[in-house]
C-alpha cells in the first residue's frame, strides 16, 4: 500500500498522508514517498498548486516513533533527512495549502508550517511534544518559533502541550478553523479564487516572499525587479492585459 496518495485533478496535486491506522506517522518510506510528491509538484508545469493532508483521524502525528525499536538513530533516513524534505519544501514557489485534518504534531506540524496556507477542521490538535519524549525538534525551533511569537513558541516547545485549533488561529499558526465535515469544501473554495488568477506571478510573489525574509530592503526590492521582469513576455501576461482592455475575464495557461 503507498503511504502517500499522490493526484492530480485540474492543476491541482493533493498529497494525502496514508498511514490512517498509525495516524499517519512518517515512517522512512513515507518520507520517501513525500519527498517525491513534492518534486513531483515542482517540476510538474501542469501542476498550479498543491494540497497536503491525512487520510484518517490525524493530519500526521510526525515520526513514527513506535518503530524505532528502542533505536534513536531510526528516526534519521541516510538518504532523504526530515531537514532535507523541510528545505525542498521551502523551494517550491508554487502555493501550497495544508488542510489540517486532525493531529498535527511534531513533523507532520513542520509539513504544515512549511505550508503557505493552512486549513484546519475543528478537530485538528497542534503540539510538539518532543521534549517530552526525550528527543529533539527540527521544525519546533526552526519553524514555529519564526511562524508565532517566540514567547509562544517556548511555552509549546518546552510544555509539550497540545495546541487547540481555536489557539491555533489566535496565535497566527492557521488561517481559518473550519467544521471538520467543512475541511475539504472550504480548501476547494479557496483553490477555486486562486486558480482565478495567473498561476506565474503567484509563484514570483512567493519566491521573493520567502527568498527575501534574510535580505536587507534594497536586495529585496531587486530580486522583486528581476523575478517580474520574467513575466513581462509571457503568454499569461499578455492575455492579462488583453483581457483587461477587453473588459472580459482572462484565461491563463500557466505559460
């Protein structure tokens, strides 16, 4: 059985978590298996957007750690590391939504924090609970400590106490709480706004977004410079204009 269900329905891939009766613990296989949706994502030009979520009761509760065995080491992957899968998630300038159907703790919260947007059910529970378990964080330190205030951040990490989905929103981890019957719908609804407009300048937005978090202002505004300057000649934005002169409602490609 494959551990990630990987699909591609108009422009959109879904990446589906599938381990349901381990709540969906990243085991080395599924890593392998993410890792591959994701460059499948990046490279597939057919592909606008991505979803991520669960099949069953968790988003995922992160690593699998009842298969460790009393092993510490297996939690690390020699060829695909949990930090490898975090910074290629981080590279694809294409947007990405989380839809956080149930637990989300530890990697599974570091896949949906290296998300762009995220949906969560009523029913999701957020947590890294690691210290609790004697191990370390990657995307505790590395991700919610830079998505929340890092006073915040430090009650989670150091507590390891769940995070409910209405905290959640308070503290700016997730967009929108959602009826957990409503999750999917209200993905399909935001999906449907952003398969309105240009699937390019999304992309330049997010890469000068996220490559210029580290730079000083006047590098950011030039990376913005060069990545629009890409668009000018492209078929999408000649039918933007086109479009616009024509008082009718453009039809991108995605070239």
């Amino acid at each position: 059985m494959l551990t990630v269900i990987f699909e591609i329905r108009d422009n959109v891939a879904y990446i589906t978590m599938n381990r349901p009766e381990k709540l969906n613990a990243i085991d080395v296989e599924m890593r392998k298996e993410l890792w591959e949706a994701l460059h499948e994502v990046n490279d597939n030009t057919d592909v606008w957007m991505a979803v991520i979520t669960g099949n069953g009761r968790a988003f995922s509760v992160g690593h699998d750690l009842a298969s460790m065995s009393g092993r510490s080491d297996a939690l690390y992957d020699p060829e695909i590391s949990t930090e490898d899968l975090y910074v290629y998630q981080s590279q694809i300038f294409k947007p990405l939504i989380a839809a956080v159907n149930g637990f989300c703790l530890a990697q599974g919260g570091g896949l949906a924090l290296a998300s762009d947007i995220r949906i969560a059910s009523d029913q999701a529970q957020f947590g890294w609970p690691q210290a609790k378990r004697g191990i370390g964080s990657v995307s505790g330190p590395c991700m919610l400590a830079q998505k929340v205030p890092i006073n915040l951040a430090f009650e989670y990490l150091f507590t390891g106490d769940m995070i409910t989905p209405d905290r959640a929103y308070e503290m700016g981890m997730v967009n929108k709480v959602v009826p957990h019957d409503d999750l999917m719908d209200e993905v399909d609804k935001l999906i449907q706004k952003l398969k309105q407009n240009a699937p390019l300048p999304m992309r330049t937005i997010k890469e000068v977004a996220v490559r210029g978090q580290s730079m000083r202002l006047e590098d950011r505004v030039r990376l913005a410079g060069i990545v629009n300057r890409r668009l000018q000649s492209t078929e999408d934005a000649l039918e933007g204009i086109k479009a616009f002169q024509e008082k009718r409602i453009p039809v991108f490609h995605g070239r």
